[in-house]
C-alpha cells in the first residue's frame, strides 16, 4: 500500500501520466505480447491493473482525478485511496491518504509547496477555447502546443522533451507535481498503421511508440530522485464493439482502463 499522505508530507515529487482513450484490453494485449517493454519495466509486477473510471470521455474523468477520484478497481473492497478533498466530520480517511483542504487535488498540493505543471495533449488542455481552458488553469504552468495533440506523428516525443526540460528546471527546492496526458492514443492513430482508420491495433499501434518516450521519460525523472508514478487511461474508446462508436457512452471497453501506481528512486 502506497502511503501517499507521508509521501507528499515529505515532499517527494509526483508524475501522474494519463493515456488518453486508452483501452484496459489494448494496453494488456500490447504489453502481453511485448510491444510496451518499456513501461513493462517499471509497472508493479510488470502488470497494468484493470480499473474502471469515473468518468467516460476526457473532461469528467479529468475533473474527477484532480477531486480525488481515480479509477476504481471493479470489486467492492477499494484500496485506500492515494488523495482526497477533505470530507464532512462524520467520515474518517485513513492516514495513509493524502487529505487537501481545497477544492482540487492542485490547490491542495499548492498549499504543501508543491509547484504544479500541466503538459497537455488533447484539446482540452490547448486553452484555445474556454472551455479547453477549464482543466489547465487549475495548475500553476500549462504547456500546450499543436505537436502535443494526437495528430502529430511525433507528438509523445514532444510532449517528453517539455517535461523533462521542466523537471531541469524546477530544481529540487520545490517538489514538482508535473502531469503529462498523452495523447498519441486518442483518435486519430490510425496514422501509426498507414491508415485513416482508427481501430484497437492502431491504438496498440500509438501506445507502442509512446512506450519508448514514456520509458525516457521516467528514467529521466527517476534518475534525479524519489518519485511517487501514477498511470492509467481517463477512458476507452469503442470501434465498432456492439455497434458502438467513441467515448462517452455506457459501454465496458469505455469503462474499463489500465491503471499503476508506485514509488520509483
């Protein structure tokens, strides 16, 4: 169990990646059949576990993560949970969760001299419209550029090089909350297969070529000190399974998402 309250007392720095769209059974399937050596490397148990979000499409899960709401596993008996808005009186919280008085996870580390840093990937995160600016005003710094979103080839590769140029120089008087939403594994990817179809093998096809950066990055991080890693997709996405199309909707492969936890360094 992972005793987030002490380990955000102590200030150690936290990563939280989300992949978005990402399906629990592509990211399994991937890794089982060694596309994602990578992340293979530094999962616990060299495992994704099966969770299910709070949210279907990017904003609401987004919202809910920064309330305190990861994914759940898909049983009755929960983990006790990394973070958490502070409750009503009659609740108890057990100590190992990190409880903020504020009204957001950002507001609450702000206020344990954390510095807080958005590099976002889909257009919620681009501030080009107001309601893409709802999610990274929330942070004290927010990086966006076009090369960041899904329709660039590249677009992992650029959205590692600002983080880590971050973490250099951020230094190591300030903890660093740095949030990373990669979003080669939204639609479109098609283009990893040499198709302008978006399908789960051209998912795969997208989470394989983010593995290498996303495997840079952590060694880049882990290398300069302790880490506390969260992972995992905001939602699925369907392609046709039941007939169904996109996110959004009330559908397993939209519920269910990878998830990983773990201290690193």
């Amino acid at each position: 169990m992972i005793d987030a309250a002490r380990i955000i007392d102590s200030g150690t720095n936290i990563l939280f990646v989300t992949f978005d769209s990402l399906r629990h059974d592509v990211a399994r399937t991937a890794l089982t059949e060694g596309h994602t050596s990578r992340l293979a490397g530094y999962l616990p148990g060299g495992q994704w576990e099966r969770r299910q979000t709070p949210g279907t499409f990017t904003l609401p899960a987004h919202m809910a993560f920064f309330s305190g709401f990861l994914p759940k596993l898909p049983q009755p008996e929960q983990p006790t949970r990394l973070w958490e808005c502070r409750p009503p009186a009659f609740k108890t919280v057990p100590p190992e969760t990190f409880v903020f008085d504020a009204p957001n996870l950002l507001e609450g580390l702000a206020m344990h001299g954390y510095r807080t840093v958005c590099v976002g990937g889909v257009t919620y995160f681009s501030q080009e419209t107001p309601l893409g600016s709802v999610l990274p005003v929330m942070f004290h710094e927010a990086h966006w550029r076009p090369e960041f979103c899904s329709p660039a080839i590249e677009s992992t590769r650029h959205q590692v090089d600002q983080a880590l140029d971050i973490a250099d120089r951020a230094g190591s008087r300030t903890p660093l909350f740095l949030f990373v939403n990669v979003s080669a594994t939204h639609v479109p990817h098609g283009h990893y297969l040499g198709s302008s179809e978006d399908t789960t093998a051209s998912q795969a096809a997208a989470l394989a070529y983010a593995d290498g950066h996303v495997g840079r990055l952590l060694d880049g991080l882990t290398s300069r000190g302790r880490w506390l890693v969260i992972m995992c997709a905001d939602h699925g996405d369907a392609y046709g399974d039941d007939g169904y199309h996109g996110r959004g909707i009330a559908h397993p492969v939209v519920w269910n998402v990878p998830f990983a936890s773990w201290v690193q360094g």
